[in-house]
C-alpha cells in the first residue's frame, strides 16, 4: 500500500491548500467591497475638478497653463500601476504587457522613456527589462493615500513642465465589474481641451464662465491642473485596487473549485489502487487455499 500512502498524502496536501485559498478567497471578497466603495468615492471629485478646470480654460483663454502645451523632446514618461502582491490572476500581465508594447512602439519611433514605478510587481518588471526608473511607491497597503503619490508622480510633472519630456501615460488597471476589468495606456499630458471636457456637458461647451481671481488667474489655474493630474493619479490607484481584489477574488475561487477536482480524482485513484489491493490479496488467499 507504499502507492495508497502516497496517494493519501497528496490528497492532505491539497486538502490543506484548499483551505488556504477558500480563506483568501473570503478575506479578498471583503476587501473588494471596501475597495469598490473608496474607489466610486473619488470618482465625483475627479468629475468635478475636471469640469471646474474645463471652464477656466474657457473663462481665461489668455493663459495657457504648461500641462496644456505640446513639448518637442525626445521623452516619454509613464506611471505605471501594479500590486504589490501577486496571485491576482493575470492583471499584472495584462497591464504591463500593454506597457511593453507602448514602449516598443515609442522606441521604434526613436523616443525613449522615462518610469514612474507604482507597485512591486511593476518596479521589478521595469528593472527587469532595463528601464530607466526615476522614482517609484511600493507599499501602499490597502488604503491609499494621496501624499505617498504626490512626490514619485511630480518628478514626471516637473519634467514634463520644464520641457525635457513629450507626454506622461498613465497605465493601470481600470475596474469595470467583478468578472471584468480592463488594461488602460491613457495619455495624461499634455491635457488636451477635449479631454477636460469630457466631463462637463458630454465634451459640449456651456455659456462662457467668469471668474474673479484671488490671487491672480495664472496662480489659481497652476494649482488647479496640478490637483486635476494629481487626482487622476490617485483615481488610478483606487481603481487598480479595486479590480485587484476582484481579481484576486475571482482567482482564487478558481483554485479553490480546482482544488475540489483534484481532490475528487485523487480519492477516486486511491480507491481503485485500494480495490486492486483487496483483489490481489484475496486472490492469493484463494489460490493458497486452493493449493491445500
């Protein structure tokens, strides 16, 4: 029975490997929910400071704030979006592997690219393939938290207003629904007129805006971009985090369910090589009896 031993031991071990997925299956659904809430929560800020920056473009056509201005360098940047924990299926895949082509497709065009690093499993990939990293996050728990964004995603901010980088991508993970989330390269600068807004009218222009300025037009307008970009970024991570625990989620269901095949297919081996076992004895017990 040296075969129904061993047999017995790989059904413990799978049986204990289940439990372990079952629990992290049940920690993971009750993180999503909380994750979902924070995420739909920034959500209305995001709208609301894109549509108030929509309508200062509109009420001061006169100042044109640097995040709206086209440079010429040969740069790219992109803040990339990740985990920092695996078993999450394949988002971390997806969303790199989108990366990855973008990058392709600027270095074929003779840009190089400069990287901001949210999250573990993106910061080892960019090492990993060679990419030049300028700062990076990792840590961030289940809670983000907008001053541990702020510092990595302005050094991006601060070269793409000094003219030495072309545009920033903002890359990431966009939360749709439990089943589905989907892979996003979205270009965050220069902010282009249509893009502030969209949220504001469905992209129509209202009535033209007034303001009165305290300070001046130019240091409200400044601040104002540089939240908008700084919300967007935070409104990245929220929706990462989301569709991670969905993610997770939903995975280790999967393994759980699989675990549960296993497990059947394994007694079901053990059985028949216990059957065979009982045979074989009772018909060396007969065949000696028989011989007597």
């Amino acid at each position: 029975m040296a075969a129904g031993k061993e047999i017995r031991g790989k059904i413990k071990s799978v049986e204990n490997t289940k439990k372990i997925t079952k629990a992290m299956e049940m920690v993971a659904a009750s993180k999503m929910r909380k994750a979902q809430e924070r995420m739909r929560a920034a959500r209305p800020y995001s709208e609301r400071v894109r549509a108030i920056a929509a309508n200062l473009s509109r009420a001061n056509p006169e100042y044109v704030h640097p995040f709206m201005v086209a440079n010429d360098a040969r740069t790219a940047g992109f803040i990339v979006v990740t985990t920092d924990k695996g078993l999450c299926g394949g988002m971390n895949t997806n969303v790199l592997r989108a990366v990855t082509g973008k990058l392709r497709e600027l270095q074929s065009a003779g840009v190089s690219a400069e990287t901001v690093a949210i999250g573990n499993k993106g910061l080892g990939f960019l090492n990993r393939i060679g990419a030049k990293v300028v700062s990076h996050v990792t840590g961030l728990g289940d809670t983000p938290h907008l001053d541990k964004l702020i510092g990595p995603v302005k050094v991006l901010l601060d070269a793409y207003a000094e003219g030495r980088i072309s545009a920033v991508y903002l890359c990431y993970t966009k939360f749709v629904n439990t089943m589905r989330q989907e892979s996003v390269v979205e270009q965050l600068l220069p902010l282009s007129a249509a893009g502030l807004q969209g949220a504001d009218n469905g992209g129509v222009p209202s009535s033209n805006w007034d303001y009165l300025y305290e300070p001046d037009a130019e240091t409200v307008i400044d601040d104002l971009l540089v939240r908008y970009v700084e919300s967007l970024a935070y409104q990245a991570v929220a929706e990462n985090m989301a569709s991670e625990q969905s993610a997770r989620m939903v995975a280790m269901k999967a393994a759980t369910d699989n675990a549960g095949n296993v497990i059947s297919e394994l007694k079901l081996v053990y059985n028949k090589t216990r059957q065979a076992a009982i045979t074989k004895e009772l018909s060396e017990i007969v065949s000696g009896a028989a011989a007597v």
